[in-house]
DNA sequence: CCGAATCCGCAGTGATACTG
DNA sequence: CAGTATCACTGCGGATTCGG
C-alpha cells in the first residue's frame, strides 16, 4: 500500500500523511469513544462507501493507530480498537473539533448528529479549571441515544451509554430539532430539560461543560 | 464552488470539510507564520500543483480563514493572511503537528524542512509552565534561515527572521543533515551549536523548549 | 516575474452490486 | 456480518500557457 506523501520532515507533514484522507479523522472520531465494529462505523458515518471505510481501516492499522481485535463475547466477530498511537490523536482531535464548532452555524438539510459526535463535544468544552476537585456523575438521555459524563477528582470520563452507578444527575432533553450538544446546552439553560437526581448539579454542568462557551 | 460535505452536524465534520482537503492544513500552516505570497507559498510546498493551491487559496478565502491583501511596499502584489477565524486554527494546528512529531521516524529520502515547519515546532514544544514570568529571546541561526524566538512575561512570539533587537542569545548550528527542530535540539544538547551572548541562557532554551520531550 | 487558467492522464472517491 | 468487485466520476499531479 502506498502513500502519498508532502516531501517534508515536518509533524503536521506527517500526521496529514497518517490521518489527513477523507473520511480518516472521523472513523478516528468515533473510535475514540470505545471500539466499534466494521458495520458500527458505517452506521456512524452515514454516506461513507463501503470500500473506503475498508481501505482506511487497513491504512490506519498500517499506520498503527488502529488494530483489529476479536469482538467479545455476545457478537463475536472483528472489532477495530486504538493502539496507544490513536489514543494520543485525542487532544488533537478536541482542538480540531473546537475550532469546527466554532463554524458550525446552523445545521443544513439532512445533517444528522451520531452519540459519538456528542460525546466528542462533552470533552471538548469540559473545563478542568472549572471542575478541580469535582466529583460527580450526570447521565444524558435523549429518545435516540444516551451518555455518560463521570467526573472524578476533576478528571472526566465520558462515553455513550448509561453509568456504569446510578448517575447523580440525569437529565433527559427532547429537541425540536437535532439532538445536539448545543441542543442539549439551549435546553438546559431555558429549562427545558427532565431533572431526577440532585437538581442543583444542572448548574455545576453548565459550568464544567459550557462555562466559556456562550452556545455551543 | 461546491464542497464535498460529511452530512453530520458535528465540529470536526465541519473542520475537515473546511481545513481537510488535500495541502489545505500545509497552507494553513505556512500562513500562521507570517502573511505570504503565492509564489511564497509554492515555494514552502515543494510538489504542489500551482492549480491545486490557487483553488485551496480560493476555498479558504470563501471559508473566510485567510483573506487577499495587497502586500506591503518593495513588493506590492497580492498576499495572502489569515482572518481571525485563520488565526483560532492555530492550537488544532498545534495539537496535530505534536502527534504528527511522535510518528516522524527519522527523515525518508527527499524530505525537506522549512523555516515555517521549524517555527511551528517550536511554539508546539513550548512549555508555558516552564517559561512562567520569564522574558527572554534567542535567535536561531542556521546556513539556510534564522528564526527568533522572544518570550516576554512567560508568553511566546516565535517567527521568521531575526529578533526585532539584538538576541539575548544567538544560537548557530550546521547539522549534517536537515536543519530540523530535533537536529537543532540534539546540536543544542550535545554542545555543537556555536553561543553569542548570554549563554546560561541555553539552559533555559531547552527546559523551555525540550522540557518534557525526549528527543524532538 | 507574479498569479494564475487550461489541459491531460491517472489515482482516489462514491455508489451499488455481490460474495464468503 | 464483513467486507470485495466493479465502474463512473471527480480531484489531483504535472506540464504548459497566458495575462498583468
């Protein structure tokens, strides 16, 4: 498999080399959240050909960023999982997806939003400064899907799927339109949102998880 | 002019369907430097087609991340500069070409480094916490470009060129290969970089600069 | 000389059909 | 389910040409 290169010794060069095709930083996207299987990626990436999601995932495992697993028990079958190589893009990935949210604007015809992109957006304006010290669980439930955000010590983990305890917080939203994280912001803040928990921390996850941001 | 998109309402969607076509981010990262002209730009890309980097000059300016200017007075032409939009990609820019330092290996045939790719290097590996109230500047010296690196009450301004004064220190180096940060680091470390000033000051330019990486 | 536009051959992509 | 095969199409690489 041959790829095409910049001609530079240069970081950037070469993470354009390793993650920069089409389609590349979005299958990254999505395993950032947990593995995925082959069918898993195509449902989040709606209008990605077949052939091409094939070709990145060989070339990602080429690049060592990815590497096939055996899925566990209840499926069985191939799943793709990050090397420690595609768990560092991270950080990278945050900035990217901050400084996209900012040129979002409104949504166009017939986008969708994926659990994956949500959660992306839940790391990507968490405030550590904000949260020092914090502990506390919150559980987003929304018609199509559900995440969550635990926060402990300051440190934040969030995915897709319930908590793994009953969450401190849950909050439940039902947009007009798309099941955005800005959705679920605008909701929040007009109250517009199901509470059951400790009502008092909707606060404290505005301000861990919007606190600088005016509508994202 | 239409663009390709992801379908999904998502931050990184939209920052690869504006930043991810092919050269856009080597574009992007030549002009976070200093505003520059077409053929400056050609001329820091080896390889790309004067086509392909007239419509990716295009697209960005639509995109509203760079915009034309006349340039100023010995050249007077049009020059390309970032907007504020332009400016904010800089830490995703950063975050990238951090991971991208960590897959380099060591340079293939034919790879070149630029004057642009080192000065980037450097505000990536730039420890404010280790910098924290310093004021300092140094000047790199190489047969191929001089960079400046100014930090002033622990904050960064690193370019092209000579330092605006006289350099508190000046470094010089000639490496045996290509003149890239790692080499200019590895010169630095082990003595083969020929000091004009205050040469304590080398010390601080690699807890500074080199602090946490290994070899860079 | 700068800043492109144009043309061509080819590789990468998108859409769909098909297979172990 | 997890891909491969096929084919039309578009974008890219490389070269040349052109106007200011």
């Amino acid at each position: 498999m041959k790829r095409r290169d910049y001609g530079q010794y240069c970081g950037l060069a070469r993470a354009m080399e390793l993650v920069g095709e089409r389609w590349a930083l979005l299958i990254v996207r999505d395993l950032t959240v947990r593995p995925r299987r082959f069918t898993d990626l195509l449902e989040g990436l709606p209008g990605i050909p077949t052939n091409v999601l094939s070709t990145r995932l060989k070339e990602l495992e080429q690049a060592g960023i990815i590497e096939r697993q055996l899925a566990p028990a209840p499926q069985r079958g191939v799943q793709y999982a990050f090397t420690q190589a595609g768990h560092d893009l991270e950080p990278a990935l945050l900035a990217l997806g901050r400084w996209g949210a900012t040129q979002l604007g409104e949504p166009r015809p017939g986008e969708i939003v994926t659990p994956e992109s949500v959660t992306l957006s839940l790391r990507a304006v968490f405030d550590p400064a904000a949260a020092a010290d914090l502990t506390a669980s919150w559980e987003i439930r929304h018609p199509d899907y559900i995440l969550h955000a635990v926060v402990t010590d300051g440190h934040l983990e969030a995915g897709v799927g319930p908590t793994p305890d009953k969450p401190d917080l849950a909050i439940t939203f039902e947009p007009d339109g798309l099941p955005s994280y800005r959705a679920l912001v605008q909701a929040a803040k007009c109250g517009l949102v199901k509470l059951e928990g400790r009502r008092t921390l909707l606060q404290t996850f505005l301000r861990v998880f919007a606190s600088t941001e005016q509508d994202r």
